[in-house]
C-alpha cells in the first residue's frame, strides 16, 4: 500500500507491521502507541502523561516516575534515594547516610545514622543557625583550635 501527496481517513486505521515516515505526522487528535522508539530527539509540545514510571535505557534499576497519585519516587542503583508523598520529602528507605554538598563553596551537611554534622569552610561566618530551641541529652563537644562557646539570654552575644 502506498500513498502519494495527501490521503485522509476516516474512522480508525489499523496497522500491523511497520509504518515509516520521511516527514511529520500531524495529528489533532489522540495517537495511541503501545511503544515508541526513535533514534533521535523526542519533543513534546504539551504536556507528557506517562502512567507510572520514567526507566534508563539499559539501566533497569534505575527510575523515577509516580507509584500512586500525589506520590513521587526516584531509584538509583536499585535504592529508592527520594520520595514525596504529597505532604513531606523523604531520603532513601532508612539504610543508607547522606551527604548533601554545596559544591561550588565545598559546604556540607552529612547525615549518618542518628548524627548530623555541618560543615562550612568560608570563614567568619556561622556554622550551624538554628530558629527555636536546641536540645542535647548527652555531651556538647566544641572541637577547635580556639573553642568557644557564648551563652546569652538577652540577644547579645560577650
């Protein structure tokens, strides 16, 4: 079956094999494929709807996507690293620590197990600020060459 210049159908048009085009196929209505593939770009000009999960070609532990409505999850290596669920944004699935780097001042805040530390290498400026209330249950530690720790209860650091 061939076609020159311009064809229009009517109703449905079923294929079995291959379709192969040299130039754009327009549509203003609803293409249903059940795989796409293409050896170069694919632009959408809307809106992309995709059923449950985006996949690495020939990385098959590797995905993110939506498992459910108003969830979203990203899986690297076969570890879940990230999942929001509508309401919070949770990091991995409770086994693996943390490092979230800043890499272009070389900042830091790691998170192994129950410790958090935060690092910061651009001097004169705070480590760690906190709005609220700190609490400890054990031992403070100030490690440094110079240790200070300033207490005040009327705004004023001496």
């Amino acid at each position: 079956f061939s076609v020159g210049g311009k064809s229009f159908f009517g109703g449905h048009m079923n294929a079995s094999g291959h379709i192969s085009a040299s130039c754009n196929i327009t549509s203003s209505g609803t293409i249903y494929w059940k795989n796409i593939e293409s050896s170069n770009d694919l632009i959408v000009g809307g809106d992309l709807f995709i059923h449950e999960y985006v996949h690495h070609t020939g990385d098959a532990n590797s995905s993110f996507g939506f498992g459910s409505n108003d969830n979203f999850t990203v899986t690297v290596g076969g570890h879940q690293v990230a999942y929001w669920n509508g309401s919070q944004l949770q990091f991995g699935n409770g086994g693996q620590d943390w490092k979230f780097k800043d890499v272009g001042n070389n900042n830091a805040m790691i998170i192994e197990g129950n410790k958090l530390a935060v690092s910061r290498t651009t001097a004169g400026e705070q480590t760690l600020t906190v709005a609220g209330e700190i609490s400890a249950s054990g031992t403070v530690y100030v490690n440094s060459d110079f240790p200070q720790l300033k207490l005040s209860d009327d705004g004023y650091a001496d």
